[in-house]
C-alpha cells in the first residue's frame, strides 16, 4: 500500500531544482546585456520565436504526386503524445508556416491577423492551440527564453515588473539603439534574425523610468542599475503572453477587454485616472504581449473592436484608455467560419480588415486515411475498455465522411467512391498521379463543405452506449447513427442534401460488403496445405503444356494431357481471357524461371495475381462444402460447425474479428450467399 510519505519523496527526488532556477533567473540590466551578447536569440520578436519553435520538432521530406512536400512534424503534437495531432491539412500547414517565416523575416506578413478559415470541426482551434502550447513550452526550454524587466523603488522591498512583460532593452534610447544593436550583430554575423531594438516602453514603465530618470538627475546609468531582469514563462493560464478573446454578448463586452482598464480603486492613492500606476494593463492584447493572442469566431466581432483590431496588426500598437499608443510584439491569429467569413467579403466597411488579414483554408480532410486517423485517436482499445470495435467500423464511418465532402468528378467514367481511393494513394486502370492532381485543379470548394468530423465521433459513441448487451460495435451499427442523426442534423440545410447523404451511406454499405466478402473468402481458403497442392497441380499442367508435355497421374500412374479444365478454372478467376492465356502461362514460366536461376525458390504468394486466382479458386471448391449459407437457417451439423469455427478462428487471428463479430460478419456474408450475391 503506496504511504503519503513514499510519494512525497518520489517527488522530492525527481524535482530538478537546477531547471527551476534556470527558469526563475533574475540579475541586473548589465548581467542581462551579457545575456544577448552570448545568445542575441534571446531577443527575437514574437513571429521569430513562433517560426523557430515549429521549426525545432523538425521537418520530413515526401513525396507526393511527384512534388516534393514538407511536413512539419510539430503539428503531429509529439510532446503531448499526438493529443492535438492534426492529421492531413498539409496545405493548411505550409501555409501556416510560410506566413510566420515571412513575418519573421519582415516581409510585411506581420503586419496582417492570420486568419484560419474554414467549416466547423476542421480543427482551426486545435491548429491554435498547438501554437499555443508550443510556445509555452518553447519559453521553458534554454533555446526559447525570454526575459522582461522591472523596478526597484527607494524603501520598496517589491519589484514593480513590467505589466506586459516587454523586452528590456526598450531602455536603449532611440538615438543609440542602432550602434548598439550592430555591436551585438557584429559579434554573431552568422545570426539567422540581426539583432533590432523596436518599440518604446509601455505606459507604466515609461512613468517609472521618467521617474527615477528625474531622482538621479538625468543620468542613464544610474536608473538603469536599478533595473531588475527577469527570466519570463508563457502561459495561458498564468496570462503571460499568452492571450484569448472570445466574442460575447455586446452588452456585456467592450474594448477594455482587449486594451486594459482603470483601476478605480487606486484612483485615489495616484490621484489621477491617468497614472499608469491606476490602471490594470491586463486586456488580451496587454497580457500576450510578446506571444500569441487567438481571436475565437474573430468575425463576430463588433466593429469597435475590430479599430483595435486593425491598429494592433498593422502598427503594433494598441490604445489603452487615457493613454498614448502603446506598442505590442504578438502574433494575431484569428479564426472564422464560412458564413462569417462571406459577411466580410459582402461587407464594404469591413474592406480594411480584409486587406489586413492572410486567409489560410482550412478545409475538412479530403483523405480517407488520414481521416481514420481522427477517430482512432479517440476510439481504440486503449480508450474503449470493454467494448471490441469490429474490424471496418471506423473506417466506414471515416469514408462516409470523406464522401460527403468531395466533388463529383467531371469524368463520367470515374465514380465517386473510386475517386476517393485515388486521393488515398490507390491506383486505378487508366488514372496517373498527374489524373489525380487535374482532379484536385477541377474542384472548386472541395473539403469546405460536407459532415463535420465532430458529427461521426457523436454517432460511434452513441454506438458505444446504444447497445449495452454487445461485446462489440459493428459498421452497421455506427453507419445507422449516421442515418437516423441526419433528420436532425443542424447544418443540413435542405432535403436534397439530406438525400444525398443518404445515398452515400449506401454507397458505403455496398463497399463494406465487397471488403468483408472478400475477407471471408480468403478466410475459408485460408487453408495452405490445400493452396500449396492446387498450385503444385497448377504448375505442373502449366509446365506440361507450355512445353508440348504430358502430366502423369498421380494415381494411375498414366501419362495424360494437361488438364485444360483445372487450368482454365483458376485463369478466370483474374479474367484471363481464352486468347490470352498462352501468355499468361508463359508468363509463368519466364518467372518461375527467372527465380531458378537466381537460386531462389518459388512461393506462389509472391506472385499478386496466381495467389489471388488460387485464393478463388480454392473458396469456390471449399464454399459449398463449408456450407456456410446453413447459418441462415441455423441447422449445422457437428461437422459444418467444426469447418465454420476454424474459418471463423482465421477471422480472429488475422482481420482483428472477436468471437462476437467474426459470428457477425459470417453470418452476414453466409445471408449474402443465401440470395446468390456473391461475386468472385
């Protein structure tokens, strides 16, 4: 039994009290200048820090469609174990990624609000929040501190820090600031962002360092020795550099909320409403200073906020009550909707928000796989106890899904759920890689609209708790939910959308039956002993017939033509027409050759197509004697059942089926059967 005192000590001795005074540095204006003479990095503005932060997880180089890509794999959250990974959007992330490289280079992109703009459950909020978090770690690591300053006032014990936690070298004077800045650039010539001193002090620091400059008669490096430094954390939580403004009631909000307000209460004590030392610098845009500030639903805004808006991202400044302009170092990102984001397109007076924003799509997950990914995030064996989630049922969920957001193809030759596979890397007859990029070209909306991932995650719980006395949820089970919530779907807008909707479930039924036929099939002729004899027999007509030969009996011991019926009956289960099979036969032979001479030894798996034909071939000489479609009518006999269980075993063993729903799905296919719908 775990002691009070046991865990206590645990703790005790895997505290590292080095780091915490790493993160809690403090030391004078001096020992600080030392601090960006060693590492001048410390200095960097907030789009420098947030670029290099990404670029710190590292970046991977694929390919795809012949083009080669980047995926950023900060975006996979590997810190907090893929918790916020956002799977796919790899558009949305280069660009994401590119803005701040800009901006961090002083292109002109930090002058603009990044705007993140797509359907709901596209996951801009979590794309924000990564960043976010991201920056809360980085500031804690030794690459991405940061520090502020504070006061020293005669007979105060407190330092009276920063309010927005700014950069200590605003005490530089302007008309120094530049030969200071190249001695520091001078002495790292190789630094990725040169070292340069922008932005006044804030109110609050302006008026205490007036103050003292008056105390000590003018005399800079007197005031400055009374200057504290310290090492600074982001933090949501904490409200340092790290800020979130979310639209409410416009009654109950006004832009105090983003710029600070009067302290009332020390109006008295200060004597004036614009003493800064009376006012709370504590608005969004105050307390992420030197960080980020997420903007939720930033297009519901009312138009008052919006000026500030406009100011903090074009100037870098904000303006706080009964005070001048005061300068910000902070990415702004907002997020919106479609229909918002249309109100500002037809919106005239909203025309200077619109040439301040960069849009960045971000659409829904246009890839099946990466859409799976999604939902077994949350729906895994880790997460789901007590309930087995049969083979498929994700899947279906996710390609449904998927549906609902493409496009009809403009080739009439090209289906919708085949132009599905094609955007997952699937390989069609007759489509290129350079098909499948003029697809993508031909869209025009594609991803923006169609079933919100958040819907299908609501619908597989409800499968989760709809059936208490199942072991396991099935594709039908989960594509059901699917159905009956779509009546009442909020952001179904008309019945031929509902319709429509509908009709992809079926399509996604139809496929689902094609996938679990097939695995049932090579269930039953799962048996290798009877593969490795029907491919011995195969070969060896084969051989006897591409070289003019007889084949022996093996049980007469007569010589006898080679058996045309055996071989034509395995060839047509791959649709090798009558005339082509003399070259598919030679075909054969030039392989099994070829391995003969590299001293290797035939395996019939290796070959796709020969293991597909005999994997046919041997389920239509096993069906009937399995007698599957008895299940149907619940009659088999001890021999049947004993043949059922061991293809029933294999469905286990190699598809992830558990008893419950490899039953399922057999009895499934053996209904199939009983209606004669079955096709090799």
């Amino acid at each position: 039994m775990a002691k009070g005192s046991d865990i206590v000590a645990l703790l005790t001795e895997r505290q590292n009290l080095e780091q915490f005074r790493k993160k809690n540095w403090q030391g004078s204006f001096l020992e600080y200048l030392d601090l960006v003479a060693e590492n001048p990095l410390i200095v960097r503005n907030a789009f420098q820090r947030c670029y290099d932060m990404i670029m710190g997880y590292g970046v991977e180089q694929y390919e795809e469609s012949r083009e080669l890509r980047t995926h950023y794999k900060f975006f996979d959250d590997p810190v907090d174990g893929g918790r916020d990974a956002i799977f796919g959007l790899r558009d949305a992330q280069i660009q994401l990624v590119n803005a701040l490289k800009s901006a961090a280079n002083g292109y002109g992109i930090e002058k603009r609000v990044l705007l993140l703009h797509g359907p709901v459950g596209s996951s801009k909020s979590t794309m924000a929040r990564l960043l976010k978090k991201g920056l809360e770690r980085y500031s804690a690591q030794d690459d991405g501190a940061l520090y502020s300053l504070g006061w020293v006032v005669p007979g105060d014990d407190n330092v009276h820090w920063c309010p927005m936690n700014e950069e200590p070298l605003h005490l530089i004077p302007d008309a120094h600031r530049a030969e200071v800045a190249a001695r520091f650039n001078t002495d790292a010539p190789h630094l990725r962002y040169p070292v340069k001193i922008t932005g006044d002090l804030c109110p609050f620091c302006r008026f205490m360092f007036n103050e003292a400059l008056h105390q000590k008669g003018g005399d800079w490096g007197s005031v400055v020795k009374d200057v504290r430094v310290r090492r600074i954390l982001l933090s949501e939580q904490d409200r340092v550099g790290i800020g979130t403004f979310q639209p409410k009631d416009e009654k109950n909000q006004d832009s105090t909320e983003l710029t600070g307000d009067i302290n009332y209460r020390k109006i008295a004590e200060y004597g004036t409403d614009s003493d800064p030392r009376a006012f709370n610098f504590d608005g969004e845009f105050n307390v992420a200073n030197r960080g980020i500030v997420e903007f939720i639903e930033v297009l519901k805004l009312d138009v008052a906020f919006l000026y500030d808006l406009l100011g903090a991202s074009q100037e870098h400044k904000v303006k706080p009550k009964k005070f001048a302009q005061t300068d910000i170092d902070e990415v702004i990102l907002g997020h919106t909707n479609e229909p918002e984001y249309r109100r500002l397109q037809n919106n005239e007076f909203m025309e200077a928000l619109r040439d301040r924003t960069v849009k960045i799509d971000v659409p829904y997950v246009t890839r099946l796989s990466d859409e799976i990914k999604i939902y077994e995030k949350d729906y895994n064996s880790e997460r789901v106890k007590g309930k087995h989630i049969a083979p498929h049922t994700i899947e279906m969920a996710a390609m449904w899904a998927i549906l609902t957001r493409l496009e009809e193809p403009k080739n009439a030759n090209l289906t919708l759920m085949q132009k599905l596979k094609l955007y997952d890397g699937k390989t069609l007859p007759g489509f290129t890689e350079e098909n499948v990029k003029e697809l993508k070209t031909q869209t025009k909306r594609e991803g923006m609209l169609g079933i919100s991932p958040r819907y299908v995650q609501d619908k597989i719980s409800n499968a989760l708790v709809a059936h208490p006395d199942a072991t396991s949820i099935n594709p039908f089970m989960v594509l059901n939910e699917l159905e009956t919530g779509l009546k009442n779907h909020s952001l179904i807008t008309s019945e031929e959308q509902r319709d429509h909707y509908r009709e992809l479930l079926e399509v996604v039924k139809e496929e689902y039956e094609n996938i679990v036929k097939n695995e049932v099939q090579r269930a039953i002729a799962a048996d290798e002993d009877a593969m490795q004899r029907l491919c011995a027999n195969y070969i060896d007509n084969v051989k006897a017939y591409t070289q003019r030969e007889k084949v022996k009996n093996k049980f007469t011991g007569q010589y006898e033509e080679p058996d045309e019926r055996l071989m034509r009956s395995i060839e047509e289960k791959i649709d090798i027409p009558d005339s082509r099979k003399d070259d598919f036969r030679r075909e054969i032979m030039n392989y099994i050759g070829a391995l003969s001479i590299d001293g290797k030894k035939f395996d019939y798996k290796t070959n796709e197509r020969l293991y597909k034909a005999l994997q046919l071939k041997l389920f239509e000489d096993q069906k009937d004697s399995i007698k599957l479609t008895s299940l149907v009518s619940n009659v088999i006999d001890q021999d049947t059942q004993e043949k059922i269980d061991v293809v029933k075993g294999r469905l286990i063993r190699d598809y992830g089926y558990d008893d419950e729903s490899a039953t399922d799905v057999l009895n499934f296919v053996a209904s199939i059967f009983a209606r004669g719908d079955v096709k090799n």
